[in-house]
C-alpha cells in the first residue's frame, strides 16, 4: 500500500446561536495564529479536512487544529506521497514534529488520517492501533463561554434536556463567577462544573479569592486558573483551596513537570492521538485522572478523541464537545451520544464517512491536491 495523493480543504463552520458568550462579551478564547499571527474569534479561523488517499482507494480522514495551516499542511503532504506501508510507522510517522504545540498541529492531522486508513485496510477501529478498549463509553461536559447567570441556567437546562451530566464554562477573574454557580445548580443539582480562565485568574491571590467565593460549593475543578509557568502557585493552591486543581498541558515536558511537583489533582491533555495515550499513562499511572483536551473541533477531530480516550480510560468527563456546538460536523453519521457519554463504534477506521455535501456548503476558498507532480489548487470537488 502507498500513499497516492493527499487532498486538503479549508473550511469555516460557525458557532451554534447561543452558545459561546452572552451578548456584549467579546473575548476570543484563543491566542494569535501561530503561522500568521492573526487575531480571531476561535470560531472565525478556518478548519481543515484531510483526506490521505493510497493507491488501492482507501481513503484516511484527519483534521488539524484550527488556524491558517495551508502552508505547513501542503508541505508535510508533500512527503507523504509516495511512501508505502513500511515507511509509515504508527505513532512516529516520518514528519518533523516534537511535544511542542506549534510543532504537532499538523502532524496530529495526519497521524489520524493515517490511522484511519490503516483501521479501514485492516478492518479494526482505531482505538484498537492505540492498545485497544480500556473504556466503553467517554464521558463528556457540556460547554459555554463567558455568560450571564440567566444565560447559564437556561443554557444547563438545555444540557439537562439532552443527558449531560456537568458543564465546563469559560470565566475570567471579575466575572459572575459564585452566580453561575448557583444557577446551575437551580437548573441541575447533581451538576460537576469545571471553571476554566485560561491562566486569567492572574495570580495566586486572585486564585484563591474565587475559591474562597465558592467555598460553600462542592464537585467544582478550577482549570488552569493561573499561569501554568507558575507550578509553585499550583502547589500553593492545592494547599489552601477546597477544589480540585486540574492543568491544560499540551506537551509531554510540562507535564512530567507538573506530575514531578505535585502540582494538580487532574490534567486536561492535548497532543497527537498516539502520544496522547502515552502521556495519559503517565499521568494515570502517577495518580492522576485526565481527560482529553480539544479545540472546539468537527467530527473527524472529535471521533479521534473518542478513540484515544477509550483507549486511554478516560475517566474524566472530556472536552470533545465541538461537533454537537457547530452547525455541522461535517461527517455523515453523528457520533454516537447517550447519557452524557460518546462511544467510539466498532467500526473499521474512525468509523465515519466525510459529508461531501456539508464539506461543499462550509468550503472556504480552493481545495488542495498533493500529487508527486506537486500542489494543485482545485476550484471544485469533482474528483
């Protein structure tokens, strides 16, 4: 088997109404573009599809982070054609990437193109290259951004309505924060929330003033409420908070790191799919529940995640919710969801078809054919 061609496609899939902030916030959760620097909303920077094609026709589906990746995905695509079987390792394809975030955003995209393909040749899902099922069923939260309390209670009754069982919610120091609380618990007492700043609580006084505010709650996790290059804050704050501490590490130093300074009660991990289940075998092995991180992702993303935290055993409600937030996933069959939980079907590959029609609708500018000739820009998806 050899890789024949790669097809790439940029596509921009808009929010859900009333999910993100409550009208008047704007705040746009995501740092600058790390390959042009631009400054979006999360939402408003564009998606890409992989298709990684071999030359027998099976066909392997991935999906980067968002962000403006045309160029770095067009030349890792490049040296992939042409290359067979035996040159393709799982887990260390023979692309330049490290731990780094800015260094694996596209790897990842085909590491899990290539794992899909390999599971569609084979005929067994994904979760089974990674080590197999260690959990049947991946819990997720449901997910708002900065909102007032009448806006969380009406939107946690939304989540009651369709089976969760807890909220992740973005907040940052001034905020509501103790209102929220409460409204969600009107709405669904048995509610967990996890309360995630990125890093804006500022320091470790205005740490512990939020959680000396919600003293009087119980099932609340406050991730990364502090810079994350503070890990003795981190420490200091498990001291003296109530709470449960967790960490949103995108690499594996940071987080032998943290491990090595006990520095959290849980971790919230991003990086490839294979390397994910490692570094969430560390940590699980060190003590420490995790769950798997994402971006707000479509259905080829998210159903990676699935299988990497079936077999990782994800315990922790994880973050794979961007699929149910987006006007589409973009893939044929929805993930399968009950009872606040996805399960990664026992399908071969991913276990998931590219929506052709939604992929034409959310198409933003030209596609890409990777060729041994080189890149070609197709105006149209006529194959």
């Amino acid at each position: 088997m050899r890789i024949s061609k790669v097809w790439l496609h940029q596509v921009v899939v808009p929010m859900r109404p009333d999910t993100v902030h409550s009208p008047g916030v704007d705040d746009k959760l995501c740092a600058p573009d790390p390959i042009t620097g631009r400054s979006l909303n999360f939402w408003e920077f564009p998606k890409w599809i992989v298709e990684l094609v071999a030359d027998d026709g099976t066909v392997g589906l991935g999906e980067p982070r968002r962000g403006d990746l045309q160029g770095p995905l067009c030349e890792l695509a490049q040296q992939l054609v042409g290359k067979e079987l035996r040159d393709l390792p799982v887990g260390n394809l023979p692309l330049p990437h490290g731990d780094e975030y800015e260094s694996y955003i596209t790897y990842e995209a085909f590491e899990m193109a290539w794992l899909d393909l390999l599971g569609r040749r084979w005929d067994v899902p994904v979760c089974h290259l990674l080590g197999g099922r260690r959990i049947d069923r991946v819990p997720i939260d449901y997910w708002m951004g900065r909102a007032s309390p009448e806006d969380t209670s009406r939107r946690t009754e939304r989540a009651v309505a369709l089976g969760f069982h807890g909220v992740k919610m973005k907040c940052m120091l001034g905020d509501p924060i103790a209102e929220r609380v409460l409204a969600v618990r009107a709405a669904a007492p048995e509610f967990t929330i996890v309360f995630d700043p990125n890093e804006r609580f500022n320091d470790l006084d205005g740490a512990l003033a939020v959680a000396r505010d919600l003293d009087e709650f119980d099932g609340i996790v406050l991730e990364s409420p502090v810079p994350q290059d503070r890990l003795d804050w981190y420490v200091q704050l498990r001291q003296h908070c109530r709470h449960k501490i967790a960490l949103h590490l995108t690499g594996f130093r940071p987080l032998l790191a943290a491990l090595r300074a006990d520095a959290a009660d849980y971790y919230n991990l991003l990086g490839p799919v294979c390397e994910f289940v490692n570094w969430a075998n560390a940590a699980q092995t060190a003590g420490c529940p995790v769950w798997r991180g994402t971006g707000m992702d479509l259905g080829i993303r998210d159903m990676s995640s699935v299988h990497a935290a079936t077999a990782a055993g994800c315990a922790l409600p994880s973050d794979i919710i961007g699929h149910l937030l987006r006007e589409d996933d973009l893939i044929v069959q929805p993930i399968p969801f009950a009872d606040g939980c996805l399960t990664a079907p026992d399908l071969p590959g991913l276990g998931i078809e590219l929506d052709l029609a939604a992929l034409k609708h959310y198409r933003a500018g030209v596609s890409y054919v990777i060729r041994a000739d080189g890149v070609h820009e197709i105006a149209d998806l006529r194959r």
